[in-house]
C-alpha cells in the first residue's frame, strides 16, 4: 500500500495502565505481543490505513496510563487529532476511572478540541455474569453521556475489531479538518 503524503492522522491512546493500549497498537501495526506486561511510559507508532480508496499515515501515541504521569501525557495532547479512551471491558475500575480521571485530564490539556472514541478493550475477557464485567449498553451509553464521536469494542484476538478502532479515527480525524477548513474558507470569503 503506498501512503498519501500528506499530515499523518495523530491519535493518542489513553486509560488507565493495563487495559490493552500497547497490544492494541501493536496488533495494528503487525507487532508481535510479548507474553509479559512491561509498563509503557510513552511510545509512538505509525501504521496505515485505506479509507474510501485513499491512503492515510496513522501516528498512534501511547503514553503511560499511571495517573502521575499526566505532565508528561499533555504533550501528547497537543496534536492529537482523536482520542482512543480506553477501558477493560472485565474492570470497572477502568471504566470508572473514564470520568473520575481521563475526562477530566482531556479537558484541562485539550478542552473540546479532539474527538474522543471511547473503546472497550479486551472483550474476549467479558463476563456477562460478573459485577466487575461492563455491557455493551453500559458503554454505549456512556459514550452518549461523554459526548464522545463514537464507541466500540475491541479484542487483540479480532485483528479486524483492532483495524476498524482506528478506521473510525482516522474518518473521525478527516470530519474534522474538513469542518476546519469550512470554516477557514468561510472566514477569508468575508
């Protein structure tokens, strides 16, 4: 696949430590997962994607999710385009964590400025029968709640659950340059 030059897509993965963030990223990319959990403090990578036959550079960062590590996750606010806010979908605590912490952290280093697509990751490990355990609709609804352009789930386990995450940022990112430049070109018509 030959990638369009252009201004790659910028997203940043952001959650609570352990939830999947890495092994999402290195699954799309086609980066093997380590047997071990080794503790991110900040990775960057890109991979590609095809929309509507259009080629498009995804830059994925992937800062630490310990939460004494928000200085260091700000500047990778800066040019982010989308934000995948990520929780395991067989713990609650992350998926609290959404609003007691990453919303709030979002917004003080980038107020509305980014789309934000909450994901749920590791759904192979769900367990409908388990309080730890979140639905479907217990996501879906917060995502509405949050104002967030979307939610999905995911599982490293489904290569195509892991591609289709980023497709959406990337059609997410491309909504918005668009609607910039609606904007810009309606500004300079005056």
């Amino acid at each position: 696949m030959m990638l369009v030059n252009m201004k790659p897509i910028h997203c940043t993965l952001v959650g609570d430590g352990m939830v999947g963030k890495t092994s999402i990223a290195h699954t799309y990319i086609g980066k093997g997962i380590g047997d071990q959990y080794v503790a991110t403090v900040f990775e960057n990578y890109a991979g590609g994607t095809s929309i509507d036959g259009e080629s498009y550079i995804v830059s994925i960062y992937d800062p630490a999710g310990q939460h004494d590590y928000s200085r260091m996750r700000a500047c990778t606010y800066t040019d982010c385009e989308v934000i995948l806010l990520c929780y395991n979908a067989n713990d609650r605590d992350t998926f609290n964590h959404i609003t007691s912490f990453w919303l709030p952290e979002i917004r003080k280093f980038r107020g509305n400025k980014s789309s934000i697509i909450l994901i749920a990751t590791q759904t192979d490990t769900r367990n409908p029968d388990s309080d730890f355990s979140i639905s479907t609709q217990e996501g879906e609804d917060l995502a509405r709640e949050t104002n967030a352009v979307g939610y999905m789930e995911t599982t490293i386990q489904d290569y195509y659950s892991v591609k289709d995450v980023f497709e959406k940022a990337v059609t997410c990112a491309l909504k918005c340059r668009k609607k910039k430049n609606n904007i810009f070109k309606r500004m300079f018509r005056r």
